[in-house]
C-alpha cells in the first residue's frame, strides 16, 4: 500500500526533472549576484556555484537513467500547456546523455576555477555567466521547440561572449570576444529567420508537432496541418537552420571565429566553450537533420545533398583544422585548432548517414568533451604558473607539474588516436562507419589524426625530453589541487571510458544514436501528453 501510493509523487519528480535541471541553473544564476551582496567572501561564491552546479549534475543524471528505464521520451510542460501551444521540454536518450556530459563537466570546470580565477576580480559575476552558460546549455539539449532553442542559444551565446571578454584588460580577448558577438549574432538572425518560415508554413515550431505534420500524421491534437504548399518554406528553414547550426558548431566554412576566441578567453572558459558550447550547435544539427527531416521521409532526395555537405564540411575541417596545428606555437591555439578537427570527426560521422556513423559521432561527442577540457584547463594551469603561451618556453614542465602534464599527455594522445584511449575508440567506429560508405572515406579521417599526433607529440617532447628554464623562480611551481584534480579526473575518465568501450556503447551509445532517429517514438510520447493534458 505504501509503495502504491509513493509511486504517484515519484512519477511526478520523475516528469519535473527537465525542468528541474534548467530551473536549478537560472535560478542559480540570478541567486549568486544577490549572495555576492550579503557576502563578500569570494570563497562563498565559488561554493555556491559549485554547489548549484553539483545539484545540476544529480538531476541530469537522474533524468538520463530515468529515461533509459522508461525506454521512450520524457516531457515536461511548461505551466500544464499542452503541446504545442506551450513550451515543452522533451527527453531521450540522446539529449540525456548530453545532459550528464555538460553538468558532469561544467562541475569539474567550477571546482578548477575555484583557484584558477581566485585573482580576478568581479568573480560573483564570473560564476553568475557560468551558471548562465550551463542552463543556456541544458535548455538547448532538452527543449522540445524551436522557438525555444533560439531564446536558450541566445542565453548561451551572450554568457559565452562576457565570459570570452571576462578579463576586460587583454585587448586581444575584448577582440576575439567582438568577433564571436558579431557573427554569432548574425547566425542567431539567421536562424530567427529559419523560425519565421517554418512557422509560416506548418503553424508550429513544437518540434514533433513539425514532424507530425511533415510526414502527414493526422492523429496530432490541436492544431491543423500545414498551410499550402509548403515545399518552399521548408527548404528555407532548411538551409538558413542549418547554416547558422554550422557557425554554432565551427564548422567549415563557419569555423573562422573559434581559434581567436578560444585561445583568448580564460582558459576555465575555453574548456567550456570548446568542450561544450560548440557541441550544442552539433546537437541543434543531429537533432534538426536526423528527428526533424531523416526520420519523416519528407526531405527525398533533398536529404542526400544535407548528408553530401555534412560529410564534405566534416572532411574539410578535419584536414584544416589539423594542418593548422601543425603551425601553431601558441598553445591555446593548437588546442583551438584540435576542436575544429575534431568537430570535422563528428559531423562526418553525421553525414555517413547510417546508425553506426551516429553513434561514431554521439561518442565523439563525449569523448572531445572530455579530453578537450583536460587540454585546456591543463593549458590555463602551464600559463598561470610560467605567465607563457608559447609552447617552446614550457620546457621541462613535466617534471615541476607532473599530475597536470600526465594528464594533459593522456587527453592529448587521445585525441590524437592512441589506442586504447577513449577518443581513439571513437575514431575507430567512425572509420569502420566509413569503410561501409565508402574506402576512400577511411583513409581521408585517419590522415588528420596523423598531423595531430605530430603536433601534440611536438608538445609532449617539449615538455619531458626538453631542459628546465633557467629562471630559478619557475622551479619553485607547484601543484595546485584544486586544478589538478579536475584534470586528472578527465584524464582518468579517457582511459577508462577506452577500456570500457564495449560496455558503454552497447549500453548508453547505441540507444542514444537510435533514440535520435527515432522520429516515431518522439512524436508519440508528445502526443500521449497532449492527449492527457486539460
């Protein structure tokens, strides 16, 4: 008697949890500036991020094993509206999984800047913009509208660009992070016009609704079907959606702006930026490409040319993005250069177009992610302690940092394809999802991975095999725990997320990339709710 009537509230936690894990962020967000009025203890506001952000990464992990046990999507309504007269958010494996990938990181990324930013000033808001950052982040993977998705791009976009210009003193980030506002306030135009023409022409931007009504469903309640001929407008919001998706993402030829902004921004915010932010823009593309349009039939042969310029642009970033790290003595923009190669890994793993190719990319995702950030946060631990970005004058760093420097070696080597690390694992699904399109297709992603070896290895040789500096001051560096905690969390997570590869593609990976194609379940589950909604 007692569990029947727990089940009724744990059923109804279980549905508020997509909410839940936004709501946690924002309310963070706008909490922390009041905190920092009463409390002027700096140490008061990094717990309370940190705090906020751990509660963050509970719920997402919640929601994630409560909709792999559920096995279909969850919704959440916002004030009880159905569907799609209101905003809902709606969960599968998929956007779940991603979920667990951005708080789980974006905790580790707080703890780090506990130390690393303890010297900046105006740190209430530091912490305030990441908090905004994170649930900006959270709202574009959950939400089930695309009105919706552009207000929380938007939220992400204008926390990214303060936290790129944080330190107000470098001229080169206010730079960087002007160049990123610009065009990404372009491509956020652009896709608000993508939203206008869809609108125009079915009447709704709930996103299973749109698939309802593009595959010719009949038993969506509430509104009608489309308005006319809709080939045009759909075409429309194709092209401009998808193009301001690419800029999102740093994809060719949308890339340009990545390298500034991410070598300039605070390295704490690199790892963000990099690791995470740019893998919304990854989702907005699977989600728009695959549940949208692949899964309705309704795009014919229109849909190959989307997968043609996916597989073309993901190549193209791939070679560029690792022949410029080949040139690179700055170390930030070595690492920049790595996420533009590596976003061409998974938007080529997206093109192939076949289930093996999704979950090639859906790992991917995870794996940059991790190996990204341990990069980054180790690159903002080197340029504390030696005030250097250069990478010839990090000589001998090993032996002074050696838990940061392993770390860094293990996410690097990873990255680069060295079995039997985790981005290596990934990399190999790509390519036996290659091999089944094309032969051709698996030699042009290994030769990236080649050039990136040789400029990460350039890196490691520096830092072991090369002589200590000669200034006494930077013998006296040490480690601090606060960062290289973190980074050693992330480097261990490399190899054993390599090791259990089996495991966890079987368990978490597959699902999540058929959860993505499966344009039926999505569409049911929004359906069930509206049905059910007064």
């Amino acid at each position: 008697m007692m569990v029947e009537q727990i089940i009724p509230y744990y059923n109804m936690v279980v549905a508020s949890l997509p909410g839940l894990a936004v709501l946690i962020c924002a309310t963070g967000a706008f909490t922390l500036p009041l905190v920092a009025l009463v409390i002027k203890d700096r140490r008061v506001w990094g717990a309370f991020s940190l705090i906020i952000s751990f509660i963050a990464a509970l719920v997402s992990y919640s929601l994630f094993l409560a909709v792999l046990e559920v096995g279909k999507p969850l919704i959440y309504t916002f004030s009880g509206w159905p569907a799609p007269l209101g905003i809902v958010y709606e969960v599968d494996v998929f956007n779940g999984l991603l979920g667990v990938m951005v708080t789980s990181i974006m905790f580790l990324v707080t703890l780090y800047s506990l130390k690393y930013m303890e010297y900046d000033d105006g740190l209430q808001w530091y912490y305030t913009l990441l908090l905004g950052i994170e649930a900006g982040m959270l709202g574009c993977l959950y939400t089930g509208d695309f009105f919706n998705l552009f207000v929380m791009i938007e939220v992400t976009s204008v926390s990214a660009y303060a936290l790129v210009a944080f330190r107000r003193y470098d001229k080169i980030a206010i730079e960087a992070a002007m160049k990123y506002a610009i065009f990404g306030a372009l491509a956020t135009t652009m896709y608000f016009t993508a939203i206008i023409f869809a609108y125009g022409s079915l009447g709704t931007l709930n996103m299973a609704d749109m698939v309802a009504k593009i595959a010719g469903f009949t038993n969506m309640p509430i509104t009608k079907g489309p308005f006319g001929i809709v080939h045009y407008g759909i075409a429309l919001f194709v092209v401009f959606a998808l193009w301001s998706f690419t800029f999102k993402a740093a994809v060719f030829p949308n890339h340009f702006w990545l390298p500034d902004a991410h070598a300039a921004a605070p390295s704490s915010v690199s790892a963000i930026l990099s690791g995470l932010v740019v893998k919304v823009g990854i989702y907005a593309i699977a989600r728009f490409v695959y549940t949208i349009f692949f899964g309705s039939g309704a795009l014919g042969n229109f849909m190959d040319v989307i997968l043609s310029f996916l597989l073309i642009a993901g190549i193209i970033s791939a070679f560029l993005g690792s022949m410029l790290m080949l040139l690179q003595k700055d170390i930030k923009r070595l690492i920049a250069y790595s996420t533009v190669l590596n976003i061409g890994y998974i938007v080529t793993g997206l093109g192939l177009g076949n289930l093996l190719g999704i979950a090639a990319a859906t790992f991917h995702i995870i794996n940059h992610a991790i190996a990204k950030s341990a990069l980054f946060l180790s690159a903002g631990t080197y340029i504390r302690a030696f005030k250097t970005r250069e990478i010839d004058k990090l000589s001998g760093v090993g032996r002074l940092l050696p838990v940061t420097t392993f770390s860094f070696t293990i996410a690097a080597f990873s990255l680069a394809g060295i079995p039997p690390l985790n981005a290596f694992m990934s990399k190999f699904l790509l390519y036996g999802a290659a091999v089944g399109r094309h032969p051709i297709l698996a030699v042009l992603i290994i030769i990236p991975s080649i050039l990136a070896f040789l400029a990460y290895l350039k890196i490691v040789y520096v830092m072991y095999l090369k002589p200590l500096p000669q200034e006494e001051s930077k013998h006296n560096v040490k480690e601090e725990i606060l960062m290289a905690t973190p980074v050693f969390v992330l480097a261990i997570a490399c190899i054993i997320i390599g090791i259990l590869t089996p495991i966890i593609v079987d368990r978490f990976i597959m699902p999540a990339a058929y959860s993505l194609i499966d344009t039926k379940s999505y569409v049911e589950a929004m359906i069930h709710v509206a049905k059910h909604l007064p």
